[in-house]
C-alpha cells in the first residue's frame, strides 16, 4: 500500500485534539477526495500526509516508509517525492513563473543546479509543458504578482506536477477558480494519477465536484472518519449527518440518485 493510517490522532500543541483514531488506506492510483464541515480535521490530515507534522498517536506509513523513524536526509528524501498542492501557493510575488514551476524539483537536485535553476531557468520547455496542462503556457515569464488568485492556483499545480512526486495531496486545489477551470483542473489531476499511478487525496469544499471527480470519498467531522465508500453509495442521509448544525454557502448542488430536489452541500 502506498498510504496507510492505522489509529492515527492528532492533538495540537495547545491541547485541542484534531483528528482521532484515523484508519485510512490507499493503493497506488487510488483517488480519494475528503469532505467535511470547516473544522473538521481535513487540513490536519494532509499535512500528516506531507510529512509536515507527526502524528500524536497511531501509525502512519507512507510509500512504505514510517515518518516518525526517519531524520536529516532520509526524512527530505521522503519529502521530495510527496507533492502538495496547497489552497494558496506559496508563491515569491516578483518570481517569475518559470521559476515558481521549477522549484519544484530544488529538493530532488544537487544544490548548484538548485541555485543556477533560480536565476538561470535550467529547464523552459519543462516548465512549460506543465503550464501547457492549465492553459498558462503564455504566462511562463510572467510575474507572479500579475496574475489572479485562480491563476497562481494553476501555477502551484504545475509546480507539483513538474515535480512529479509518489504520492499527490491537494488541499482545497482549485476554490479561486471559476466552475469551469475547476472542472477542467480536477480532470486533469485524475487523469495524471491515472497515467503515472500515483495515489490521490484531496480535501474539497465543493462536495458536488468531490462526487463528480473521486470514486472514494471519505467525510471527516470532528476529527473522526464518519464514512469512507464509493462515491455512488454516498447517501443524502450520509451528507446530513456530516454537515449537521454546519453554516452552508451557496454553491451550485448536484442531485443525488436522480432526484433534482435534493441538493448537494457545499460547504
């Protein structure tokens, strides 16, 4: 297995207790897309995923390495082949595209290519491939200051596509994005992790895009899995229990089992 949770927790430095008891399992290729209210633990658990935290409690093995036992070079190796997309890319604003889209690689190159790469872009055609992908071939000198925040979105994607990591994690991936480019750009995440066989999770806002796109969706309320099943067995009744008492915004909802009057949350 390329993901494995068995019992994980997680508590937050001030006490309060993120995620319990996660048991999560996934193959290499697998898609799983993680709903939930705000508050849930969805964030939390990527950030395990990403190696960026530890777990409190449990076992968690990932690309058949545990986190916890590794240090120093061993630890940055794992990093490098784990890819996260985040809901707001770090992105330097006066950096050029080019340059965002490489940084991929900085940990899997020696440090001098590293270093040429930032000034020197060691790899144009490359970087603009992956661009290619998110219709921003065009902007690859461009600043990164210029663009708009569902455009910096789509360069933290080529980032980590062009890094083309083991293991691909997205964070709330595309919420800048107008529902259009959000359907083309989880398309073409899908289609990515078909094509090189790397296991997917996503945690998404919109639950209409996480049914249309995933075939596993796991819902996580108060740091607990309440259900992970096929994305077609995923009842009206589960989504009620999962967003109970929760705030819903508007969103365009997507019927269950036929019936268009009954909406999909989005939360």
């Amino acid at each position: 297995m390329s993901v494995r949770l068995s019992g994980v927790g997680y508590v937050h430095p001030n006490g309060q207790t993120a995620l319990q008891a996660v048991d999560l399992t996934l193959a290499p290729g697998e898609q799983v897309a993680i709903i939930g209210p705000s508050g849930a633990g969805k964030t939390t658990l990527l950030r395990l995923l990403a190696t960026s935290l530890l777990p409190s409690s449990g076992e968690l093995d990932l690309l058949n390495q545990r986190p916890a036992r590794l240090r120093g070079g061993a630890l940055r190796r794992l990093r490098s082949r784990i890819g996260l997309i985040h809901q707001s890319p770090p992105l330097p604003p006066r950096q050029r595209v080019v340059t965002a889209v490489l940084a991929g690689r900085l940990g899997q190159w020696s440090l001098l290519r590293a270093l040429v790469s930032l000034c020197y872009p060691l790899d144009i055609p490359g970087a603009r491939q992956e661009l290619a992908r998110l219709d921003l071939a065009d902007r690859v000198f461009e600043r990164c200051d210029q663009l708009s925040g569902g455009q910096q979105q789509r360069v933290g994607i080529a980032r980590t596509l062009y890094q083309r990591p083991d293991l691909l994690l997205a964070d709330e991936p595309v919420s800048a994005m107008d529902p259009v480019l959000a359907d083309h750009t989880l398309s073409l995440l899908g289609e990515v992790a078909r094509e090189r066989q790397l296991p997917l999770i996503a945690s998404l806002h919109a639950v209409d895009l996480a049914l249309k796109h995933f075939p596993r969706i796991v819902g996580l309320r108060a740091g607990k899995v309440l259900f992970d099943k096929p994305a077609d067995e995923v009842s009206e009744q589960d989504l009620t229990a999962l967003y109970a008492n929760s705030t819903l915004s508007a969103g365009t909802p997507r019927p269950l089992s036929g019936d268009p009057a009954r909406p999909v949350r989005c939360l």
